[in-house]
C-alpha cells in the first residue's frame, strides 16, 4: 500500500527577486513498511523534499498524498494532526524542551494528541517500553543537557515513535553522531522498520543509506536515478555498501 | 564593525528595542517635565511672594468693635515694624449673577458658581499687602467700573473677558465689566477657601455706601521680627473676632498643592525608569544568553572581556540616547503646559532655566541606564568559552531537577502544564511581570478604596455631621442677614427653615454644630492658653457623637477633646481645663477624647449644657435635617432643591466634599486614567517579554510544529505563563492591597487628623478592575503572539 505519493513537486524560494527552484516536477512513491534513502550532494534540495513532502513546508506546485488523501489541498492545521498523530519526526540536530526532561519530551506529543486522560496511562507505558527498547531508560528523568548526543538522538527517535506513525521522517538522524551512536540510532530504525514502521530518510553517510531497501538519488531538485537494496541484514552489510558506493560513483558523487 | 553588529540587532529585534525605547523615551519626558515644574513652583512661590508683597503676618477680624484695640496693640509692640490693613466686604452667592456674552449683540444671565465651601469678599486693587497682580505679574491697575477675577473663579464660571458681573445690595444693581484675570496669592488658591473679587476703590466704596451695616472683614498685614512670639503674644489677648491667623511660611504650603501634580507625575516617570531599567536587564540577560555561542566564539578566539562588553555599551548607548532625546524633545510641550496651568493662578518667574533643567535630567537618565548596562553585561564575564559555545550548558546538576513532571500531571492539560512548568523553571525571568501585575493591580485599588472610604458613614462622622441625617444644607442666611455671629440668631434661622420646610407639608427637626474658636487654659498658669476649635451642638435632640475613650461631655461642667489636642498638650481623661465663657473663668472636665476632622483633629466638643449665647461664633457647620422619610438623601437632596431653591441640599458624601473640597471627586476622576495607563503599561511589559520569549525560543516553537503542534496551542502556550502570573499576582496582591490600606491610605487619612477604617469595594477593586486590566493582558498576548503563525520548521535551526 502506497504511504505518501509525491506528483510533480515544485518548491521554489524566492531570495532577493531571485527564484531559486529547489524541487523540480519530484515524483515519489513510498510503500508501507519501506525504508528509503535520500542521497544527494549538498543544496540538491535533499531537507527540501524531506520537508515538504511531510507536510512542513507548503509545495510550489505537484501533489503530494499521504494514503490517497492530498495534503497538499489541507489546511494548516489539519496537516498539523496528521504530523502530530500519524507522522515522526528525528531531525539531524537534536530538538528538544530545555525545561521538561528526556521523558516528558518523549510523552508530550502523545499526551498532546491523548483525546482523553485515561490514555495518558496506556502513553506512560508505551514509553517505558519504548526507552527501554533504545536503551536510554537510565536517563528518563534527566535534562536534556545531562546525556550524550547519541542518548538524546535516541530519545528523539522514541518521541517520534511515541504516537505509533505510519511514517517517520529522519533528518540526518546520525549527523552529529559519532561512528558508535550513528551504528546504536541505524540499529534502532532497522528494527522499527522491521516491525512495520515506514521509513523516509535523509542522509549523506553511504553506510547509513545502505541500510535502507532503497535509496533515491536527487541531483538540482529532481530525483535522477534509484537503487533497490532489498532489506538490510547484518550478513550484507559490507556488500550492500560497496554497491551502493558504486552507483553512487556512476551518478557522480 | 559597531554599526555593521548594531543595524543587525535593531533589526532583529525590532519589536523589544521599540518597547525599550518608549520606556526610555517616557521616563526622560516625564523625569525632565516634572523636575522643572517642582523647581520652578518652589521658587515660583518666594516669586509670587515678593511680587505680592506679602507681611510676615496676616490677619482677619470679623468685626470692628474689637478694630481700635487691636491697632493699639499693634502700636504697643517694639518688634512690629509696619502694619496697614485694608477691608473686605463679604458677599453671598444669591447676590451675584453673570452676564456671558454670546455674540457682538446678545447675552446670557447666570447664576455665580461657586465651588466648595468657599467665602465671598468684594475687595478693591491698591492695598498695600497681598496685593493683586495682573496676567504679567505687575500690580493690578483697574478702571472704574472694571473688575477682576482670579482664574479658578474664571474656569469654574466658564467665562470671558469682556464678560460682566451683576451685583446686587439692597435694592440696587451694580454691573462691572471683567477686565482683568488676575494672580491673587492669598485668594486666587481655593485651599485657602476665600475668593476675592477685585474693583477700583471708588467702585468698593459705592456699593459698600448702599447697605447701612455691610458685612466688612478686616484684613491686617503687619511685618514682625519674631513672627512666632508676635502671634503668641497675639493670642493670648483674645480678641474675640480674630478669625485667621497666617504666616509668611503658609503661602508657600498654600502653593504646595500646585506640586502634587509635578510630583504626581515624578513618581510616574521614577517608576518607568525602575520599569526601564528591569526591561533593561532583561533584554541584556536575554541577549547575552541568545548570543552566547558567538560571545563563546569571540572569547575563543582570544577577544577580551571588555572589547566583548563595548559592543553591547554601544548599543544600549545609542538606543538610550535616541530614547532619551525623543524624551526630551517631548519634554518641553510637557513641561510648559504643566506650567501653563499653574502660571495662571501664581507668578512663577523667569522660566528659561526650564532647557537646562531638562539637559540635566536627560543626561542623569542617560549615566543611570548605561551604569547600570555596564552592570548587567558584567555578567558576561562569568561566562567561559566552553560553556558558552554549550549555550550556557556545563552538563552538571547538583541540586534536584527544576520545574514539574508533565507524566504525574493526570488532570491538567499539556498546554498549561508546559507553562506553569516554564514558569516554575525560570522564577526570576517572570519576576519582573509579577512585580509590575502586582504594582498594577495595587495602584488600582488606591483611588478606588480612597473614594469608598470617603464616601463612608465613619467619614460624615468624622465631620461631627449624624450619619442618620435625612439630608444636609449650608448657609441658612437670608440674602439681607448678615453673617451670624452668636448662636441666639442661629437657632432662630434654623427655627425659620422648619417652619419654611413645615409650610411646605415637612416636618423636619434642624441642628448644626456652633464653631468657637476658645482659649482653654490646660496648665493652671494665667498665661498658657491653646486656641482650639470647639464645637457646640445647636438645637440637636441627642448628642449622636463618637467617642473613642471615655464619655461625652453632659453636665454644664463637662468637656471633651480630640485625642491629638489630648496628645500635644498632655491631657488626659479627669483633668481640669479653664475657659472664658461670657469674661468669666469656668472649669471643665474632661470625659471623652475622639478622633476627627475638624481643624485637622484638634477640636473640642463642649456640652450642649453650657450658655454660650453671649460668644462670638467664628462660623458653623453643616445643617443636619431629621425627618422621616423613604426617601434617599439623594432623592430628598435633589426634591428640596427644587422645592427650596434658596438654599443648598446635600446628600452626606456632597457634604464632605464640601468640607475637603475637589478631592474625592479628583480621585474619581483619576479612576480611569490611571486605569488606562496601567493598562498600556502592562501591556507594554507583556508584549516586550512575549517577544524576548519568541524570539529567544524560536527553535523551540519551530521544532513544536514540526512534530505537529498548532499556532494557537503554542500562543496558548505562551498565553498560560503569562496567565499563571496574572493568578498569581492577583492572588498576591489582595494581601499586598491591604498592607497598602494600612501603611499608605490610613497614614494619610490620619494626617488629615482621624485614624479611619479603610473601606474597600470588594466587586470593582478586586474583580471589576483586575479584569480590566485582565483583558489589557489578554489583548497584549493576543497582538504580541500573532508573529508565532509565522514561525514555521525552517527556524528551527535557531534551536539550542
């Protein structure tokens, strides 16, 4: 079943009268239960498709549909609940509240998007079940100051996944993560993506593309070529890399 | 390089830099204006004095019997180095009317408007002491059949040069043009509760010629080397008609008054710089703390503290000057239309040190708010490089983490929890809102529980006027009586007006209260006396009386006194005092002591016993009238006033106002200013920390967004601290407004002699204008959080 359908996407950005067209005429299909790659060189309009795609930032023309639906046709606020409630966001840098520790950062889009209170329990919970599963329950009460970036990159991961979304989109996820807490975060998507979570995901780093089933090549905004890797296993690790380093060569990386 | 950082950061915040500008810029207007109008009031007064040629002593007798006797004792005295008197002639309001002109052709007759409880003099230009002046500060020069009028007489009567009065002795009709507003120190002030009309000399001598016994005050000016002793030695002659005594030093308090607006307005601008100055802080903390990476950078890199701190010195400098020069510029319109308005009633003098003044207050504002930014951007130095590029981060806590824990809130919702749990996270950041809630909603109560407190049954008390009363009158005076001097003809008048109001269908039961100015005698010793107002319950059925200790005076032998002449000379409940009653020495007892109003609490209340229709009286109060009735005194007041035309009716609280003038109504007046500019005020403040939050917490917002969270749930988010605060400061400042009832309104209540149970109005103080100023904050955080709809995922690379 087809996730999110991209039709002809156009962002342009206007900078000082000069139009400057990110994404050109994109065309994107992604099946539920993928994980898929964006590689690309910098300024290829990579974040740009991330963004817009998830309903962030507004298309300049095409259509995007998330399950059939067009968002593109949504207004603000109801492409907002579908964020909120469908969708999960892990970002290269590591957002968070300054003032609410790792735990409560984790629950509160749940308990944002919680439609009564007796949900709050169930949330709690999934949480503690979720932490647990990444690792970083140790730190729960911590500020977001006391625990390494690798902790934190995990605790972003559980708080996309807190709401159970039928898609989550990851920024970098291991951009500022050193080689160990980058393989710690990949581990942890390819087993959300194992259980069923789609995946979409922005990278420069070959090893961490070549753990998606496909990664798509965008070059001055529009998508120019795909390779299909098939799910990751551990076995094909080194394989799967060196192929995808090589077509990533034909394409001019 | 300093521009290049400048022009960056006044564009980036645009909003908070406008903010702090208007602050700067009102705080320099209001600090400059009104340290010149103090300045030039103060010594305006010694000005208007010397220009008036006012005597070191003034005095006023009733009548003339006592005149030769007291010119021979003027003689007598070695230390009186030259007197003169001049007279006046009372007049009452029914004798005077007004003719305004309406056009080159026609014209309106008038009623005279008199406010308060003023007294009427006719007096003539040419005296030598406390002499009219005209517009321009000379001495006033008249024509026959000219006439002068001093400037509240001119307001109050709404009228014009050009425009006539009609005066009416006897059976005949004399008309004077109003030539002249001119500056009367000793009458042109309506606390001195006199007013003066000024003709020429032979104008004065006709009218006074008409009347066979006209009612003439004397008023004697004589300079003295020893004011003190010569007004002791004064007083104890006792001279029956002395009315009013007053010295050089009490013009200049007369002119005191005209300050409380300059003052007014000192404490206004004093507040706003406090006010400028915590924005100040603030928007330093907020920067530096926005700043920090690049602060950690510039540290990095081996730039010094001082070269780091000059950058923000800069940028304050400039906008406090730009403030500060806007100030001043706004200062001098300010300044001269606050003069403008006293110069009317006094001379003030040369004014062109005004400029200066207002240089030097600017330039003061201007090393206070950069003293104190050189103090705030101290704090720069405590910030190392490391933790600086960690954005003030060291990764260590040794105490227990701050704030709430969002998974044990069951009931409360995500959005008011992230605001109380900012607000517990960050106490001092909100302390400047809390305290300028608090101070607002404080401040509202002032003028709002002054008036209620007014406007009580305690205060009619406190005027020795029943509180049961079914109304009040004044001036019970036929327009061909003169003033009443002994209390024989003021039982008769009040005898007049019950069978006046009897014939009308009203069976009503009239009192008042008698005042004597007596010579009680407290320590035994012949020579010792105190003057004291004493007061003497005519035609009242029961002495209605409070007494706070002891009893009220009954038997013929019996008296009792305020407990601050109790206090000042010592006396206590049982003591023996003397008075002169008809030449003869009497003693009293003392049974009672009590608080009240009357000649600022120093009174006595004698017994209803005692014969005193032999003693002059210096006046008497209010006239209480007793009556059943269902109607309320303001239904009656208004009935009687149309059926009685002649006489003025009151309802209590118009009674006082009466007694303390414009005061009360001044109060009620300043409710709604002062409610709007506390409104704007804390609008300002609540708009300025709003956007120090958006802009410091722009990546927060952004990345709220982000994972699906919408505009309005993150104003709401904003909305609740604020919100949290307000409770808070609502709930703070109810104990706060108490304490303020205690140790500022009762302090003042009992200057004017009486302590006084503060009253408050629970609804308005406490509901219907917090929430006034409720909804200024409430449209405040609506205007300042618009902006957030414009935030989107893009900024969140502002996080940290």
């Amino acid at each position: 079943m087809c996730v999110l359908k991209a039709t002809n996407l156009c962002k342009t950005y206007v900078v000082n009268k000069r139009q400057n067209n990110v994404l050109r005429n994109v065309n994107l299909e992604i099946q539920e239960g993928e994980m898929v790659g964006i590689m690309g060189p910098s300024g290829s309009g990579k974040t740009t498709l991330l963004y817009t795609i998830s309903g962030m930032d507004k298309a300049t023309a095409g259509t995007i549909e998330f399950y059939g639906k067009e968002i593109t046709k949504l207004t603000g606020n109801q492409i907002s609940d579908i964020r909120l409630k469908k969708m999960g966001f892990v970002f290269q840098q590591m957002y968070m509240l300054k003032n609410l520790s790792i735990y409560d950062n984790i629950i509160l889009p749940a308990f944002q998007s919680a439609s009564n209170k007796s949900e709050r329990k169930e949330i709690n919970e999934r949480a503690k079940v979720l932490m647990a599963k990444l690792g970083i329950s140790d730190v729960a009460e911590n500020d977001i100051s006391e625990v390494s970036g690798g902790q934190l990159q995990r605790a972003c991961i559980v708080r996309s996944m807190i709401n159970n979304p039928n898609i989550i989109f990851a920024d970098e996820p291991t951009g500022s993560l050193n080689k160990q807490n980058s393989y710690e975060v990949m581990k942890e998507l390819n087993k959300l993506n194992e259980e069923g979570t789609t995946i979409m995901m922005v990278t420069h780093d070959v090893k961490v593309a070549s753990r998606c089933e496909r990664v798509c090549y965008i070059e001055d905004g529009d998508i120019r070529d795909e390779m299909k890797l098939g799910k990751y296993t551990d076995a094909l690790a080194r394989e799967r890399e060196q192929n995808l380093n090589q077509w990533l060569m034909k394409l001019g990386w | 390089m300093w521009y290049e950082i400048l022009k960056k950061d006044l564009k980036k915040r645009k909003g908070i830099n406008i903010i702090l500008l208007v602050f700067i810029s009102l705080s320099a207007a209001f600090l400059s204006s009104s340290a010149s109008n103090i300045y030039f009031i103060a010594n305006g007064s010694n000005t208007f004095m010397e220009y008036s040629n006012v005597s070191d002593v003034m005095v006023f007798l009733s009548m003339d019997k006592e005149k030769e006797r007291f010119e021979d004792w003027l003689g007598t005295r070695e230390e009186i180095t030259e007197f003169d008197y001049e007279s006046l002639c009372e007049i009452k309001v029914n004798q005077i009317h007004l003719i305004k002109k309406k056009s080159s052709d026609s014209a309106e007759r008038h009623e005279f408007v008199n406010q308060g409880p003023t007294n009427l003099y006719m007096g003539y230009a040419g005296g030598t002491y406390a002499k009219p002046l005209d517009d321009r500060g000379n001495e006033l020069v008249l024509k026959e059949g000219e006439v002068a009028f001093t400037a509240n007489t001119v307001y109050d009567n709404d009228l014009d040069l050009g425009d006539e009065i009609e005066i009416t002795i006897g059976d005949k009709t004399f008309r004077y043009k109003i030539a002249v507003q001119c500056k009367d120190i000793m009458y042109g002030n309506e606390f001195s509760g006199m007013k003066r009309f000024v003709f020429h000399k032979s104008d004065y001598e006709r009218m006074l010629s008409v009347k066979e016994n006209p009612n003439i005050v004397y008023q004697y000016g004589f300079n003295t080397k020893t004011i003190e002793d010569t007004v002791s030695s004064m007083n104890k002659q006792g001279f029956s008609s002395l009315m009013i005594t007053i010295t050089r030093d009490m013009y200049k308090l007369l002119y005191v008054f005209e300050m409380i607006i300059g003052g007014l307005v000192m404490v206004i601008g004093i507040c706003l710089i406090l006010i400028s100055l915590m924005i100040l802080r603030f928007s330093i903390v907020f920067t530096l703390e926005e700043n920090e990476q690049e602060i950690g950078v510039m540290k990095a890199i081996g730039m010094r503290n001082f070269s780091i701190q000059k950058i923000y010195i800069f940028k304050y400098l400039v906008l406090v000057t730009v403030g500060v020069v806007i100030g001043f510029g706004l200062s001098l319109p300010v300044g001269r239309w606050m003069l403008d308005s006293v110069s009317q009633s006094m001379v003030l003098g040369k004014t062109n040190l005004m400029f200066l003044i207002h240089i030097v207050c600017c330039i003061t504002l201007i090393l206070i708010v950069e003293s104190m930014c050189i103090l705030f951007t101290n704090k720069l130095k405590k910030i190392s490089a490391v933790e600086a590029i960690r954005y003030g981060e060291k990764g260590e806590r040794y105490s227990k983490r701050k704030g709430l824990r969002l998974h044990a809130k069951k009931h409360m919702g995500t959005i008011a929890f992230l605001g109380l749990n900012d607000v517990l996270c960050n106490k001092r950041r909100y302390i400047v809102l809390l305290v300028t809630f608090c101070i607002s909603f404080v401040l509202i109560t002032i003028p709002l529980n002054t008036w209620s407190t007014m406007n009580s049954d305690e205060m009619i008390s406190k005027f020795d006027l029943n509180t049961e009363s079914a109304v009040y009158m004044n001036k019970i005076e036929k327009q061909e009586d003169s003033n009443y001097h002994y209390v024989g003809e003021l039982k008769e008048a009040l005898k007049r007006v019950e069978q006046e109001l009897a014939n009308q269908g009203y069976k009503a039961s009239l009192s008042t209260n008698a005042f004597y100015f007596q010579e009680w005698n407290i320590s035994g010793q012949e020579d010792e006396t105190v003057k004291v107002l004493t007061n003497y319950l005519v035609a009242a059925k029961e002495d209605f009386y409070e007494y706070s200790e002891g009893d009220a005076p009954i038997l013929e032998n019996e008296v009792a006194f305020s407990k601050k002449v109790m206090e000042k000379n010592n006396l206590h409940i049982g003591d023996t005092v003397t008075t002169k009653i008809k030449g003869e020495k009497k003693s009293f007892l003392i049974t009672g002591s009590y608080t009240d109003y009357m000649q600022l609490g120093e009174s006595a209340r004698l017994n209803r016993e005692v014969n005193m229709d032999d003693e002059i009286m210096s006046g008497y109060g209010m006239v209480m009238v007793d009556m059943d009735t269902d109607l309320t005194q303001k239904e009656l007041a208004d009935k009687f006033s149309k059926e009685f035309p002649a006489y003025n009716w009151y309802t209590g609280s118009e009674a006082i106002e009466v007694n303390i003038g414009s005061i009360k109504e001044t109060m009620k007046a300043m409710q709604i200013p002062m409610t709007a500019m506390l409104c704007i005020l804390i609008m300002l403040i609540t708009v300025f920390m709003i956007k120090l939050f958006i802009v410091r917490e722009k990546g927060q917002i952004a990345m709220l967004k982000s994972i699906g969270f919408q505009s309005w749930h993150i104003r709401l988010w904003i909305a609740m601290r604020i919100m949290w605060i307000v409770l808070l400061s609502m709930m703070i400042s109810i104990p706060l407004s108490m304490l303020t009832n205690h140790f500022v309104l009762s302090p003042i209540f009992k200057i004017m002699g009486a302590e006084l149970k503060i009253q408050v109005e629970i609804l308005q103080a406490y509901v219907i204008y917090p929430l006034i100023l409720f909804a200024g904050i409430a449209s405040a955080i609506f205007i300042a959080t618009i902006h957030i709809r414009k935030i989107d995922s893009k900024d969140m690379a502002n996080v940290q």
